[in-house]
C-alpha cells in the first residue's frame, strides 16, 4: 500500500486503509484465479482506453497518406519531420545531436528542439516503412491510452480496490480536455505514461527508507537504478512536460507531508537513493543536457511573453469535446493546441463538494492544495476575464498573479505557464477515484442508497461533457512533382535550397516536401527553437536576413517592391551566406508578384519544372 508515506501514520487516509491487504497470503487454488481475474480486467481496461485513443484519431488513422491535424498548425509538420530527420540520421551515421538540413548554413540544435528520441529511435522502423505520419499517429495514439492506463494501473494498485474506480481515474487523465487539445499536434505532451510511475516509484523509495532508517544511510540500489532509467527515459519524450511535473508532485509531497520535521525526515531518508538515482540519470543524459544548453545553436530562455490561461476557460467546454454545444462566453485559448483547463462547470462544483467532504483525509487535502496553486499559477503574469486584461477598480494598473514572482527564472522561464494547470488532472481524478471507491463499497456494505446514485448521477453529469470527440482532419496539399520525384537532387551541388520565401514556424510545409525527396537538400529557414540575434535569446525559425524578409512581405501585401542596385547587391550577399544553389517558388498566393520580384532580384528569369518555378543561381553565387 503506498498512500500514506510521512512520520505520523496514525493520520493517514481512510482511502487508503480501505485497501485490500494484498499481503494477506492466498491459497495455491485461489492465487492463478486472483491473478486470471485481475488480468482479465486489466485488458478489458486496457482495451477500452485504446479503443477511444484510436477513435480520437480515426480521420488521421484513415488517410495516413495525407491527411492533417486542421488544428495542428505547422505541428504535425514539425514533428513529422523530427522522426524522419531521426530515421534519416540513424541510417545515414549522421549526427544525432545538430543538423544543417534546416537553418542553413547555421543549422539547428535538435537536443534544444522536442525530437522525442525516446519515440524516434525505436520507431525508425515504421518510420522508414511506412512513413513518419504513421510514427507520429502511433506517438498520439500510444501517448494517450498509456497515459490513461498508467493512471489506471497506479490508482488500481496503490489507492482503491476497485478497478472501476481506476479506470474513472486513469480515463479522466488520459483523455482530459488538456491531453485532447495536445493531441492536435503536441505529441510530447501527449506522451505521460512515464510520470505517475516515477511518483510512485520515488514514494516507494522514501517510505521504505523511512521504515528502515537507523543510524547510517539507506541505500536502495536497485530501486536507484529503476527511478534514474525511467527519468532518462522521460528525458528523451519531453522535458517540460517532465519539469512540471517534477514541480507539481513536489508541491503535492510538502502539502500531504505539512509539517517542517516529516518534511525533513522523509528527505533525509530517501536522499540517498534519490541523489543515485539523479547520477544514473545524469550520467545517461549528461552529455545531452550540455549539448542542449551548451552546443551550436544553443539559446537562452527569455519568456514566451503572455501565454496564462484565461480566467474563464476554467469553467467553458472544449471544443473538441461532447459538451463544446453548451459552452459560453468568448474563445479564450491561446490557440486550439494550449486549451490546458476547460474543466467544465459542473467537474469543478463537483470537485469543490468532493474537497468539502473528504478535506479530513490529507490526500484529498494535498490533492486540492497543489490543485488550486498550480492553476493560479497557469493564469499567467496578469489576471484575464473573458479574454480581457483586468484592473484595479479606480486604477490602470493589471492584476498581478502569481506566476509574476517566478516566470523570470530559468529554466521556468522557458515554460508555456498554461501548461502548469494540467497538474490539476491528477489531482483532480484522485478525488474522483476516492469518491467513487466510496460509492462502490456503500452500495456493497448497504445496497443502492440515495447517496450512491446521487454520485454516480452526479459524476455521469460532470464527466460525460469532456468526453472526447474526434480530432478534426483535413488534406494535406501534395507535394510538388519537384520534390516528389527527385528533380530537385539535379539542382543541388553542395550548397542548400532557397525556398521563396524561406520556411518559418507560420509557414513549415516544405520541411514535408524535404521529407518526400528524402533529404536530397539543406533548407535555409525552417521551425525550430533557436537563437535570435546577438543576445541568443529564444525564438521560432531563423534569425531573418534582409532578402527573406523582403520576400516574406511581397508574399503578403502581392506588390513588386522596386528592385535596385542595393537591393540586388543584398541579395547576392544573403544568396552567398546561405550557400544557395536553387531558389524554388512553388505554387501559392500572390506568386506571380514572387515570381517577378525573384527576377528583379537575380536578374535573370525562372523556369517552370515540374510545377515549380526555378532559379538555378550556381552560376551566380
């Protein structure tokens, strides 16, 4: 039994007493059917969470061929082309830390950029057969029901008896407003199932530590081992999602241990093995780390500027969910992928009875403290209502909040603080768990009473309006015959290929038409997280030269700018830097005006091959 873990035994949950005492040792007859049992139940569990991840993304399992996240943006891109540049690398002995294959001649640093080495590597099989979309739909699907499952498995073996409890636990986990919206393009933020096991397994650690601390040390070298690998493991899927987490069950530990002296016991007991368990870890992925924050191309976190959560959106459906026909008031998400609250009105009255009724039980107390905290804290810098800044009554002054006392740190400032609400997910089934075992051992011990229907009324109520909906999927564009049929590999002598204009994180679809050539060129531009400027400081794509710049902004107003002799002296500059053997227009809005102004710029005309107007400047530069 885990739950439970401190100096003052006497005051842990009655949850957790309710436990059934798997100690209590079985008969030969009894223990194949106990354990024939639990598993049967665990694969129906198991097979209900896949059933809804792969009905979640049925119309991106159906046209793995082209079809596209609609709310994904440029993510779907981005990731695919992450598995295809790790395949790529694998087979081609490539470097697996930097690459000049996007921001060229500059190149990025892929430990600084969410690669999810720890998906790519051993899926670069499926990637290289059937194609990095399949890769990326199997991380989705995989990320969401193992989420789930995990929960499942944790709240199923270490707080309630009943397996239906659980899985109301570990659904509510795995297919949370928050984890839908991820699903449309945030692939490691949808990939959890590692984390409640690392909490369980440091709890764990720190319990058995304190019941067998003496005069020395406890060591638990084994145990050590396990937590390191998974940590390093979680490392290579996502770093942020592992950072909050590591923050939010921090703040979850001080809140259920309380007082200064179990806080102290308990780190002074489990330190040992915890500071071995970090040296496994470090020494898996220290060489990484420093890469990440030390290598080429590496950059310093700055902010993300005002990214918190909206006041509002607490209590609004999600879109992607069965209630989004009730729900009210603007849309106030940062965009369709950050919807990290949306918990619905009816979840949090529910909540906030669950938390009146059960706050004598201190993992229902810890549960709701780290809850509200971390929530406050996802609002961001300044308080936002309906999607407008508030002030003081009288004043102009903005509401602070209380992320404003710690979004300048590092590495906290390189957070979306959005996301910090997502550690009121767990938090938030605990309670659900509780009560449900609660309700289940009512209707066991005295039948079907008021009390037991009024909770599963009222629970049915709460959680069928989150109920997932299907990710919606359009058609991808295909790619031009150009890339598609290696035309392109007659146009490359070395140097890189100069889309007009440059790919940027508004725009990324020719990191797809550099997948389909097989990684025949080096692009100039690209999305990615880079440096910017002298200062280094984080931001999306490469830092502009003044020719992408131009061509971005003939791109959007459709007018030829007057070419002169600075203006083409600038571009053979820019021409020279980026080592340009071929500029490509391929076919888009206003390129007639690119098309023209690309003319004016080299002085020469481009060619139409293969659906794509070209400008071989081999010649030139």
């Amino acid at each position: 039994m885990v739950i439970g873990w401190g100096t003052d035994r006497s005051e842990q949950d009655r949850s957790a007493v309710a436990v059934i005492d798997r100690a209590q040792p079985e008969t030969v007859e009894q223990r194949p059917t106990h354990w024939l049992r639990r598993a049967r139940t665990d694969l129906v569990v198991a097979g209900s969470y896949l059933s809804l991840a792969v009905f979640v993304l049925a119309g991106l399992w159906s046209n793995t061929g082209s079809g596209y996240l609609s709310k994904s943006d440029q993510d779907q891109t981005l990731y695919e082309w992450f598995y295809a540049i790790t395949a790529h690398n694998l087979t081609h002995s490539e470097n697996p830390f930097s690459t000049q294959l996007q921001n060229y001649p500059d190149g990025i640093n892929m430990m600084a950029n969410t690669l999810m080495y720890g998906w790519g590597v051993p899926f670069t099989p499926i990637t290289l057969l059937f194609g990095p979309t399949v890769t990326f739909v199997a991380a989705l699907t995989f990320g969401l029901f193992g989420t789930a499952f995990a929960w499942y498995w944790v709240f199923s073996r270490e707080l309630v008896s009943s397996k239906f409890a659980a899985a109301v636990g570990g659904a509510f986990c795995g297919f949370a407003p928050a984890m839908i919206a991820h699903t449309n393009g945030h692939a490691n933020f949808v990939f959890l199932m590692l984390l409640p096991l690392i909490a369980v397994r440091v709890i764990k650690m720190a319990r058995y530590a304190e019941d067998n601390v003496g005069s020395g040390p406890v060591w638990q070298p084994r145990a050590a081992v396990v937590l390191g690998l998974l940590v390093a493991l979680q490392l290579t899927l996502g770093e942020e999602p592992l950072l909050i987490f590591a923050l939010g069950f921090a703040g979850f530990a001080l809140a259920y241990l309380r007082t200064p002296r179990a806080i102290a016991f308990t780190a002074r007991a489990a330190a040992p093995s915890i500071l071995l368990a970090a040296l496994v870890t470090l020494t898996l992925t220290g060489f990484g780390l420093w890469w990440q924050f030390a290598g080429p191309q590496s950059y310093r976190f700055v902010g993300t500027g005002r990214v918190g959560n909206d006041i509002i959106s607490l209590f609004q459906f999600s879109p992607e969910s069965a209630g989004a026909m009730f729900s009210f008031g603007p849309d106030v998400a940062i965009n369709p992928t950050e919807e990290n609250t949306y918990f619905g009105w009816p979840l949090l009255l529910l909540m906030a009875v669950v938390v009146y009724r059960l706050w004598h039980e201190r993992i229902v107390r810890a549960a709701a403290v780290v809850g509200v905290v971390f929530t406050a804290l996802s609002m961001g810098i300044v308080m936002s209502f309906d999607g407008v800044l508030r002030f003081r009554e009288g004043e102009y002054s903005m509401i602070p909040m209380p992320w404003l006392a710690f979004g300048w740190i590092p590495p906290l400032n390189g957070m979306i603080e959005s996301r910090l609400a997502m550690v009121a997910i767990p938090a938030i089934a605990i309670g659900l768990v509780l009560c449900t075992q609660r309700a289940i051992d009512s209707v066991r011990t005295s039948g079907v009473t008021r009390r037991s229907v009024a909770w599963f009324g009222a629970m049915a109520f709460a959680l069928l309006p989150l109920a997932p909906t299907m990710v919606p999927v359009t058609e991808r564009p295909a790619t031009p015959a150009f890339f598609a049929e290696g035309t392109v590999r007659q146009y490359i002598s070395g140097g890189s290929l100069v889309i007009v204009p440059p790919p940027t994180s508004g725009d990324a679809i020719a990191l797809r038409w550099q997948i389909d050539a097989d990684f025949a060129f080096p692009l100039v531009g690209g999305y990615f997280v880079g440096p910017i400027g002298e200062t280094r400081e984080s931001g999306y794509g490469a830092d502009p030269r003044s020719t992408a710049t131009l061509l971005m902004l003939v791109r959007k107003t459709n007018i030829v700018p007057v070419i002169d002799d600075a203006r083409r002296a600038q571009a053979m500059a820019d021409l020279r830097y980026w080592g340009a053997d071929v500029l490509v227009l391929p076919p888009s809005h206003n390129d007639d005006a690119m098309r023209r102004t690309v003319d004016g710029l080299l002085g020469m005309p481009g060619k139409q091959v293969d659906g794509v107007w070209v400008w071989d400047v081999r010649d030139l530069v």
